[in-house]
C-alpha cells in the first residue's frame, strides 16, 4: 500500500512537474468599467499591461537566490538563468507593441494613457504606476498586483525550469506554434485530453460552443478514441465533431519528451484521429505537459505536423480553480496578451460554464474567435 502512494506521488509530481504552489485568478468585479467597446477592451488592456509590467520590472531586482527561493525551485544553475533571461526580454518587445496597440484609442485625460514608445519607456511608466491613477480603479490595482505578481511567478517558474523541463513558455524554433503568432484581438479555443465518454463533457461542450456560433481544436488521445470506437461508437466520430477541428495529443497522456515509444504515439494517433475525422483533422500535434524533446523538430516535419502549444492557460485542470477563479484569470490574461492561443480541458465541465460568462463580458469589445479550420494553414 505504502508502495503504492509512493508510485502515486511519484508520478503526478513527474506529471505536474513545472506546476506551480499557487495559481492566479483575478476578481473582474474590481474593474469599474464594462469591456463593452473596443476603447474600453484597450483602457482594460493598458491597464493590465502596466500591472504585468510593473511586476516583471520589479521582479529584475532580485537575484539569483532571492529568485530561486520566490519560485521555490531546488536549483537554478547557468541554463535557468539564460532562460529567464530570455523570457523577459520576449516579453518586454511583446508589452511594448501590446501596449502601442492598445494606445492608439487613447483620448485626452483618459486613463492609462501616458505614452511609451519602447520597451524602456514601458518600464518606466510601469514602475511609476505604485497607486491607481484615479480612486475609481484602487480596488482593481490592489488586485492586479496581486494577480500578475502570481502569475508572473508562474512563468518565470516554467522558464527556469525549460532547459531540464520543456513547456509551452518556450518554443524550438520557427515549425512549433504557441498562439503568440496571431495578429491583435484574435483568440483560438482548444480542449485536450478527451473525448470523454458520450454524452458526458466533450458532448456538453460541444453542445455549447455550437449554440454560441464557434468552433474550437480538439486535441484529443489515440486512446481515448479507440476506446470509443471498440465501444461501437466508430464511424460517429466525424459527425460527433462536425463544425470543429480535431488533432493529436498523442495516443497516451504521457511526456513525449521522455517516453521511449513517443514518435510512435505521435504516428499512431494522428493515423487514428485523421481515419476516424475525415476532413475534420488537422495536422496538428499537442505533447502532453507541453513536454517534447528539443531535437524532435525534423520527426514533425518529415510527419507534415506541427507542434501547436498554447499562450494563455486557464488552468482547468486544477483542482483548486472554480469556474469564477477561470473566468477572472482568462479575462486579465486577454487583456494582457490581447491575442493567443487558449488552454482548455473538454474532461471537465468548467470551460462549458467559464466560456458564455467570458463572451457575455467581451461583448461589442472587437475581439474575434478564428476560426480552427484557419488556423491551421497559419505560421
Ligand atoms: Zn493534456
């Protein structure tokens, strides 16, 4: 028994690994204003960028130690260093532009709308926002800090730990995609680890974002599939799906970076998934955790796939996130990013209640859900 637990332990902390102690979520109730129209989506978007800005620009000031103890990690060696290192110089070009976009609708005495032309005029105007510029937006202040102080957290963590850990805070170069390439106020929905069993989530799900009009990427698992179809459930998987896409997440939810047999899991399921979808699959592929390894970039290409991860997590999966905790968390984060790739889960029910609250709040804002079918031919 005790052998067991031991097993057990051993395995979800391999599993959840680059996970992090605390997760983010935001409390949306603390902005005062509708994200009604595209001015207001950018006032809320400035809003968070500086908030996000003003945490990493602090984070700088801590050294290796002081870092190493805040993300709770046993090493930090020259590679996690570099990686950090990388990651905020990627973030700094990417707030700037984020935040030249989100300018452009400024008008006179509007706030959050100091101009800052580069990355360096970005930091500074972030390191000066310590209060809310008017009492209206001191609730949302205190609890942006907050937030984005934990979430930063989250991705300095994944960043330290990439050169040992891969994840989806980085990519191998031009052939994989994480969402970051999509142009300004454009999303993309994706749920992994289905299909669940009929009539369960996947179903419900499905049912939902076709009553609001969208599609979504389904990365499901080989062997969750050919369990459905030895089920007699074969033949239905096509018109199950219709209107969406479906694409591999391997044939077993395991690290594709470690696991001996992963070039097969990858051959296999995208053989299954492509058989069984018809004109629905996409030549798309998941890993698990995010997890491949650094040289499998020439495998994916002689395949015809592409690695396809994710920039913005709703982190579903988590025991310890509600809907509302999801909710609040997804909508900070598209302000931040203002375009990307979203992380759902179609083996839980919390997108199904998390995504009309999300549409509900974003409505008139100019934001638009592409379309997976196009998604596909981008990069
Ligand atoms: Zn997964």
């Amino acid at each position: 028994m005790l052998l067991l637990v031991f097993a057990v332990l051993s395995a979800s902390a391999v599993a959840h690994a680059a996970g992090p102690s605390q997760v983010a979520s935001a409390d949306r109730a603390t902005w005062p204003d509708p994200i009604d129209s595209p001015t207001a989506f950018d006032r809320a978007s400035r809003a968070e960028i500086l908030a996000f800005a003003h945490e990493l620009a602090l984070s700088e000031s801590l050294d290796d130690t002081d870092l190493t103890a805040r993300l709770r990690l046993k090493q930090f060696g020259l590679a996690s260093r570099a990686s950090v290192d990388k990651l905020r110089a990627r973030y700094w070009q990417r707030l700037a532009a984020n935040y030249r976009l989100a300018s452009r609708s400024c008008r006179e005495r509007e706030a959050f709308c100091e101009p800052a032309a580069d990355a360096e005029a970005l930091r500074k105007r972030a390191l000066a926002l310590q209060t809310a510029p008017q009492p209206a937006y001191a609730a949302w202040r205190a609890d942006a800090a907050r937030f984005h102080r934990i979430y930063l957290d989250e991705l300095l963590r994944l960043a330290a730990l990439f050169p040992r850990v891969s994840s989806e805070i980085d990519t191998y170069g031009d052939g994989e995609l994480d969402g970051s390439e999509l142009p300004d106020r454009r999303f993309l929905l994706t749920f992994d680890d289905g299909p669940s069993a009929a009539g369960g989530s996947t179903d419900k799900l499905l049912a939902t974002l076709r009553e609001h009009k969208l599609d979504a990427t389904f990365f499901v698992l080989g062997l969750s599939l050919q369990r459905q179809a030895d089920a007699g459930a074969a033949g239905r998987t096509a018109q199950r799906y219709a209107g969406m896409c479906l694409a591999s997440h391997g044939w077993e939810h395991q690290s594709h970076s470690r696991w001996p047999q992963w070039q097969d899991s990858v051959t296999r399921s995208s053989a299954l998934i492509k058989a069984q979808a018809g004109s629905a699959y996409v030549p798309l592929f998941r890993p698990p955790y995010g997890q491949r390894r650094a040289d499998s970039g020439e495998f994916f290409r002689q395949q015809g796939l592409r690695v396809a991860l994710w920039s913005i997590d709703s982190q579903d999966w988590n025991a310890k996130m509600t809907p509302a905790d999801i909710q609040g968390r997804l909508l900070s984060l598209m302000l931040l990013w203002r375009h990307g790739t979203i992380l759902f889960h179609d083996i839980h029910d919390k997108a199904r209640i998390a995504l009309p609250w999300l549409l509900r709040q974003t409505r008139g804002a100019g934001l638009e859900w592409i379309g997976c079918q196009e998604y596909r031919g981008r990069g």
